[in-house]
C-alpha cells in the first residue's frame, strides 16, 4: 500500500534545532506521517514556544534542551529521550549556524564555531545515536547539508567548509553503516525562506534579486519543501538510498544562469 510506504507510525524522529525554520517543517511533516516527534534545540525559550506551535498543528512534541557540539550534554540529551519515548529510529541532524564574514575579517574561533555546530555536532549526535539503530539493524540518518556543500559563495567559506565536509561524512556513514540496513542521506536545501537567510532575502537585500534570477522556479523554497524531502528520505521508500544528497533548490544547481527575457514562453 502506498500509504504505508510513506508512513512513519511507530517511529521515533529526533530534529536538532527543531523549534522553527527548516527543522520545524521536518518535525511538522513527520509528524503528520504518524511519527512520535522529539525536538531539540539550544533555547529553553523556543522550545517553550514551538510546543505550542506544533500543538495548533495537532502534533505533541517532546522537547529537549542541549547543545549539540557538548558530548556530555548530548549523551544526556539522547539517554532521557531513549527512557522518556524509546529509542531513536529517525535522527535528522538540522541545528546550524552561519556567519557571514570574508575570510581575511574572519577570526579563527568564528570559523571553528561553525565547524563545530555544524559538522562536529551532526558527528557527535550520530555517534551516539547510531549504535541502536545498528543494533537494531534499522534507522534513518537525515544530514541538513546545503547547496554550499558543492558551491561557494563570498563570505561563507566556514558553512560552506562545514557543508561540504557534512556531505561527505555522509558518505562514510554510508560506507560504514549501510549493510547494517542504516540509510543516510543528506538534504541540499537551495535558498529557503527562513530566519537565517532573512538577512540576505529582506529589505530589499540585493541578494534578493540574485536568488530571484539563478533560481529557475523563480522562487525562495519554504521550510515545507525540505520537509517534503525529509518524509521521502525517513520513509521506507527511500530504503536504497544510501550515501546521497537530495538537493531541494527550485533547480539553482542546475542553472548556470540566463539572460533575463531570453526564450520566454509567451503566457
Ligand atoms: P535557523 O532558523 O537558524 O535554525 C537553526 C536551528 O538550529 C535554530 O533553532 C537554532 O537554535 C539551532 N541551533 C543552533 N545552534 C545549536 C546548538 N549548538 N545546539 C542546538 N541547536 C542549535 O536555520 P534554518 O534556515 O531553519 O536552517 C536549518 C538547517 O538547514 C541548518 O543546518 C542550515 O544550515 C540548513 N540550511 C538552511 C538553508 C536556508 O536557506 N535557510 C539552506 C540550506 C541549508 P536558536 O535559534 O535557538 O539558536
Ligand atoms: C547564504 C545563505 C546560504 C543558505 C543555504 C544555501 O548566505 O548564502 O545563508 O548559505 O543558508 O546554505 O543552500
């Protein structure tokens, strides 16, 4: 049945720094699969606020406060979740940072804060997390990388560091894990209308336009877009999909660019 393909009943999923954006679109629509949702984030305060969020989408959340580069937190963090809801069968590894500094103003402990969320940390979570799911011989690693796991733009070179380095550890997880049937795979959102990029997509940003014109859809992507990609990729349709990124970008990786008006189809 088609609907069983899709369903997440039964199922734990654990969002990293799911209390809003992306991660929250991946909590929603798992959710709503049938899965038992369990958020984390940094912030006691958002946690706070997105449990009431996600109960006006019907959807009771644990949540969970821990920093996800602190080993000893996350150890904590993972062991209430595996006594308080059972263990985790879907770990999407969502929280991130970026900094936007040229890489000559970029002190060394910016760059090494960003590494750290957001490749250590999806690292340091999986580590814990994977070895239940091995020993179950079943589970789900989903690893928000981006579109700046294969392009780099001025100004991000940490993230993009951090991206590109997500992708591929998301292929080694692959090559280590895949034959105790563990899928992990990573999600390449294009540009996403979210709290992170606001700064860059709002008040008239000229970086704005650039997204409008590179973007074949024409479009900024919604977090529910990614969250769409997160169903697939934590589904049992995704079952011999292993090592990859799914990259979810209106078409930008696949446009080199045009010229505005050229071949228009009349409306
Ligand atoms: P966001 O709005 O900034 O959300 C990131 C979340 O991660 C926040 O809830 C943040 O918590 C949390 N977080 C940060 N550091 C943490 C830590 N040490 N421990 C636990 N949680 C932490 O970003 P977003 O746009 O939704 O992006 C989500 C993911 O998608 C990120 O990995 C981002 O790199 C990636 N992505 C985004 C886009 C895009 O266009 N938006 C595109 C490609 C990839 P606080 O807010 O409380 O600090
Ligand atoms: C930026 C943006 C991007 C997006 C995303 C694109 O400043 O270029 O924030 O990095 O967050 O990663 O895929």
């Amino acid at each position: 049945m088609i609907e069983e393909l899709f369903s997440l009943k039964n199922k734990v999923a654990l969002i990293t720094g799911g209390t809003h954006g992306i991660g929250m679109a991946i909590g929603t629509t798992l959710g709503k699969a049938g899965a038992r949702i369990c958020v984390n984030d940094i912030s006691e305060e958002r946690l706070d606020q997105c449990k009431n969020e996600y109960a006006d989408l019907g959807i009771d959340v644990f949540t969970l406060k821990f920093d996800v580069t602190d080993e000893m937190d996350v150890d904590k963090g993972i062991s209430t979740i595996e006594k308080e809801v059972g263990e985790i069968d879907i770990l999407v590894n969502n929280a991130g940072i970026i900094k936007r500094i040229p890489i000559l103003d970029m002190a060394i402990s910016d760059y090494k804060q960003v590494i750290d969320v957001d490749l250590v940390a999806p690292l340091i979570v999986t580590k814990r997390v994977a070895p239940s799911m091995i020993k179950k011989r079943e589970g789900k690693i989903i690893n928000m990388c981006s579109m700046m796991s294969v392009y780099g733009r001025n100004s991000v070179s940490a993230y993009a560091s951090a991206k590109g380095g997500l992708k591929l550890l998301t292929a080694n997880m692959c090559c280590e894990w895949a034959k105790y049937n563990l899928q992990i795979n990573g999600i390449g959102p294009g540009y996403i209308a979210t709290s992170q990029t606001a700064p860059i997509r709002e008040g008239g940003h000229p970086f704005n336009d650039l997204v409008m014109t590179r973007t074949p859809a024409g479009r900024w992507g919604e977090p529910e877009d990614v969250g769409n990609a997160a169903l697939f990729l934590a589904s049992k349709a995704s079952d011999f999909v292993n090592g990859q990124v799914l990259y979810v970008d209106g078409g930008i990786l696949a446009n080199f660019g045009y010229v505005k008006g050229e071949n228009e189809i009349p409306e």
